[in-house]
C-alpha cells in the first residue's frame, strides 16, 4: 500500500445524532484518520479532531495493538473534543498519545485538555488519566512532521478562530482539512494557495445555498466547489453534515449544488476509507 487514504470516522458537524433517515454519511462528529504506508510499521496513527467518530477509532486501534496516537486539533470547539470523554486509549496506561492544538487568548492545548477533564464536568480529570500525554502547539503558517506526512497548517474564519490542516505524503499524494470555515474574507485567498492541487479537499459544508448563515462560521458545498475548482483539486469531500440535514437533503441538494460547478465531489460518508491516488473509497465509487 504506497499511497495514502483517509479513513472517516465522523463527518457529522455540531452535534451528533442518530437519526435513522441520517446514518448513511453518519451521525458522529468530525473525526478523520490519516493512513501513510509506514503507519502500521511504526505502531502509530494519526488522527485529526476528536469528535464523537474517535470513539469507534479509539475502540479499533487499541484492539489492533496500536500504542502511539497523534491527535491533532483544528480547534476545541465541543463537537471536536467531545469524543474524548469515551477514547479507549486515554485510559491505558501503555498509551503515548500527543496532542497538537493551537493557543486560544494565553490558554495553551495542555490548559485546555485540563479545564475540559475537570470537576464538575467529568469524573476522571486530567491528572488522573492514564496515557502519557505530551502536547505540541501549532501555528498557521507552521509544518510539523508525523509518520512520513508533512502536515502543516492554515488560519480559518471561524468563531475563536480554527486551523486548516494539510497532509503531504511522501509519494506527493496530499489532503486539505478546512472545516469549520466560513468563506467571503480575504483568508479564501490563503485557503485556496494552500489547497492548490490537492487530491482531496476536505471542506465544511454545513449549508446549502439556501440555508447559509452568514456570521457562524460556516460554509456551503457550493463554496467547497469553487474553491476546489480554483485551486485545482482533484476530488472534493463535502464535510461537517449539519445535524438538520438527512440523507436525502445531502444526496438532491448539496451533492448536486457541489457537482454542478466541481463534477468531481462526494459526500463524506462515515465508516469509508478514501484513497488519495485512486481518489476512490477503498469499496465505494465516489460518484
Ligand atoms: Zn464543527
């Protein structure tokens, strides 16, 4: 296996649910597993925001063995941490997990992992976890190195502000993770330098065209489109379902919104793994 893939295990934004008519594309929280060719060798995984979705990767993982866990947050916003209350590998003791997350007004990624496991919130806090945890800040503007992949990372318009994170291979093959975004300010211009010509753009798509809500920080798949379409992607995710939109509003209204302007986009669907060469799920056609 030389390229690398994607693994979606919540594509959901805002709040879980579990509604029968919205489980197709998945009811857990924004969560993605980034899969390089060494990962396996290196009993190492990387994984970016730990929405509801990291529950069923934290289950997985730690039954195959893996040990070490990189988890990178684009931001701390509820439905991107809330996952980590019931993450198997946060309470084993032979667990290495680093954190990497952006200072937010003096409060570092440690100061927030602290407040968030503490008293009156949950019962286990932070000092009495039991995995080794180390923690990283970063920076828009900065790249850090993990399993082989060069992430590095990009400034989102987005309420207490958000990071965009690309992913580069080894092989050239690369993703961009740009949710919780909302378009219509110069950082589009940033955003779209720092996708140009990525496999897969990973975009929030909270909207449809009719329902945008300007000022919370969101977007449409139809921006998603444009920016794919400007910055010559070759495929394009639409992610960060919102929790009012079923099945059947994502497959007739925001695919055809997406498609009509980048023929070459998908609804992220929870539970796949999509392949940044063959820019197809590992069993799904994408179109
Ligand atoms: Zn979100």
């Amino acid at each position: 296996m030389n390229s690398g893939k994607i693994k979606f295990w919540g594509t959901r934004g805002t709040f879980p649910i579990a509604k029968t008519d919205m489980l197709k594309y998945g009811g857990n929280t924004s969560c993605i597993e980034v899969i390089s060719p060494s990962s396996e060798q290196k009993d190492s995984s990387v994984i970016i925001d730990g929405g509801s979705g990291i529950v069923g990767y934290g289950d997985q993982a730690w039954e195959k063995g893996i040990r070490n866990y990189h988890i990178i947050f684009s931001h701390t916003h509820y439905d991107h941490i809330l996952g980590f209350t019931k993450f198997l590998p946060l309470f084993q003791q032979n667990s290495h997990i680093s954190i990497y997350g952006q200072t937010k007004n003096g409060l570092t990624i440690k100061d927030i992992f602290e407040k968030f496991f503490s008293f009156p919130f949950f019962p286990v806090t932070y000092k009495n976890l039991s995995a080794k945890l180390t923690f990283q800040e970063i920076k828009h503007g900065e790249s850090t190195v993990i399993n082989d992949i060069e992430f590095s990372f990009q400034s989102l318009n987005h309420p207490q502000k958000a990071l965009g994170i690309k992913g580069m291979f080894k092989n050239k093959d690369s993703f961009v993770y740009a949710t919780d975004h909302e378009h219509g300010t110069p950082l589009d211009n940033e955003l779209s330098t720092f996708c140009q010509k990525s496999n897969l753009l990973i975009y929030d798509s909270s909207f449809c065209n009719e329902n945008f809500k300007l000022g919370w920080g969101h977007s449409t798949s139809s921006q998603g489109a444009l920016l794919a379409k400007k910055s010559d992607c070759k495929s394009l995710g639409i992610f960060h379902h919102e929790p009012d939109s079923s099945d059947e509003i994502l497959e007739k209204i925001l695919l055809p919104q997406a498609q009509d302007i980048f023929p070459d986009s998908f609804l992220c669907m929870e539970g796949r793994t999509f392949n940044l060469s063959t820019l197809l799920y590992d069993d799904l056609l994408t179109t």
